[in-house]
C-alpha cells in the first residue's frame, strides 16, 4: 500500500479556498484507496525551522556527528524529523496559495530543510546533481487572487513554477496542477462559478491518483 504525504502551507485551512480544492481531492482519494495512508505536515502548526547558521553548520558535518555542538545536534535532528516523513512517501499533494508572487515563507522553509544531498539529491559532478525521489509523483493544489496565466502576467507567478521546478529537481512527477485564479476580482457566485469545476477535478484526479496505475495510463 502507498503513502500519501500532505504538504499543508495555509494558517486558517478551515476557510481557505485552496483547501476546499485539497479536501475534495484527499475526500476522493481516501474512498478509492482505502488500503493506503495519507499521512499530513500542517506547517503553520508545526515549529519549522529557517536555516541558520547553526542549521548550515550540523549540514556540513551530518557525516560525521560526533563533531557537532549539541546545538548542531538539535538542528540535525529537526532536520531528520521532516527528511523521514518525506522520504518515506510514495506520493504528495501540495496546498499552497500564492503569496506575495511566491509561496508561503513556511512552505519555503519547508523545503530547505527537506532538501538535502544524500537523501532527496545527489551531486554527480561539479555543478551537476539528480534527484534521489525518482518513481515519485505529486499534485499541487493553489489559488492566487488575480490572473496569471493572461501572458502578460505569467512570467510574475513564481509560486507554482518553483514548487514545479525545485521538487522536479529532485525527481518528483508533476502529473496535475489545480489553481483557482482571479479570485480576489470577482464576486461570491464568480467565485463559486471558478471553484465548480476545480473541485470536480480534484474529486476525479483523487479517484485516480496513484504511481502505478497513472505511469501506465501515460
């Protein structure tokens, strides 16, 4: 059986219209995957950490630990707690509006501390790496307020197109994104009008989300 790992980056997930989106995919795939586990990071519930000079310092020596402080030594473990959940998944969903251009500054922080040489990347060379979560697959679920998917507008949205870039960085499959836009420009039926379908899409895609048997519908 798998496991469904659930990237959470929204404070009030209870009146978050992303999470509208994610519960109807979570809701669909729980009933159609019964025998898997869908395991949850809320990281504005969790103590995630930025990266500090004491983080960077257990970094360079997570070899050998018995040359870490015991500051270091926190750090590292802290570390270890979110790279065990993480690499231990089959799949993810991720739930992350756009802020700001970008993604949650927790979401960020998130992926610093996940990102890690040896574990969900190797380097091969100078300068040149691959992603250790090959076989791996993820959806990504987000909502912005105004419209960037207009050209005019798409080169500013750098919340989707680095949540693609960095977990594609180390091999994880984008195989959907559900994104709710322009939602700040228009009244309450307009906004139901852009969530219908979204959440119809969820419901399917979490129906049929699996590793297998989506590499062998490709």
């Amino acid at each position: 059986m798998a496991t469904l790992l659930h990237i959470l980056a929204h404070p009030h997930p209870e009146a978050s219209q992303t999470t509208r989106i994610s519960n109807a995919f979570l809701e669909a795939y729980r009933a159609a995957h019964p025998g898997d586990t869908v395991e949850e990071v809320s990281l504005f519930q969790e103590p995630v950490s930025y990266l500090s000079a004491t983080h960077l310092a257990a970094m360079s020596k997570h070899e050998h630990p018995d040359t870490m402080t015991p500051e270091e030594a926190g750090a590292w473990q802290e570390i270890l707690g979110y790279l065990d959940l993480f690499c231990a998944a089959d799949n993810y969903l991720v739930t992350a509006p756009m802020w700001n251009l970008g993604v949650p500054a927790v979401l960020k922080a998130y992926i610093d501390q996940i990102l890690q040489p040896g574990y969900t990347f190797r380097y091969t060379g100078p300068g040149m790496a691959e992603g250790l979560c090959i076989g791996k697959h993820m959806v990504i679920i987000s909502s912005r307020g105004g419209v960037y998917s207009m050209p005019v507008m798409r080169e500013m949205e750098m919340c989707v197109r680095y949540l693609r870039a960095i977990f594609g960085f180390i091999g994880i499959e984008i195989v959907d994104e559900l994104v709710a836009e322009g939602l700040a420009i228009v009244g309450a039926r307009q906004q139901d009008e852009i969530l219908t379908p979204l959440l119809a899409r969820a419901g399917e895609l979490g129906r049929t989300f699996d590793g297998r048997e989506f590499k062998q519908a490709a």
